[in-house]
C-alpha cells in the first residue's frame, strides 16, 4: 500500500532585513492540501539559525496589532532612512 505525502504549498509574502541587527525575516503563507486553516510562517534566520513560528490569524493579527501600536509610539525615535 503507497500512502500519499501531505502536500503543502507555501507563498513567500515578504522578505525583510533587519538593518541594525542583518537578521533575515521572511513571512509565507501555509496552505494545507488536506485542509484547515492557513497557517503564517514566520522565519528568522540569524547567521546559520533559524527559528520558525507557524502562527494562526488570531495570532498574527494579535501580533501585528501589538508591533504597529509599539512603532507608532516609536515614530519620533527612528532615525531619518530607517
């Protein structure tokens, strides 16, 4: 009996560098072929490491809405070209 691998496919969404640290972070979108939600990746690559979180939207949105308040917060110390 052959049984099938799980396919997932994955959408690169964007690729950031962190300019006062050289990390490389990249976010991609999980899609599961069997079904349930879609999943965001969040890759950190730090040198040779990597660390990876799979988040859910609630998480993501969470997220998201807990960097933009902490950066808006942060406008007047941000040096110009940053």
């Amino acid at each position: 009996m052959t049984i099938a691998p799980l396919m997932t496919r994955l959408t690169s969404l964007a690729t950031l560098t962190v300019p006062l640290g050289g990390q490389q972070i990249e976010l991609q979108e999980i899609d599961y072929e069997t079904g349930g939600i879609p999943l965001l990746r969040v890759r950190i690559r730090e040198g040779r490491r990597f660390t990876v979180f799979d988040i859910d939207p609630g998480t993501a949105r969470a997220w998201s809405e807990a960097m933009r308040a902490w950066a808006a917060r942060q406008a007047d110390a941000t040096p110009p070209g940053y």
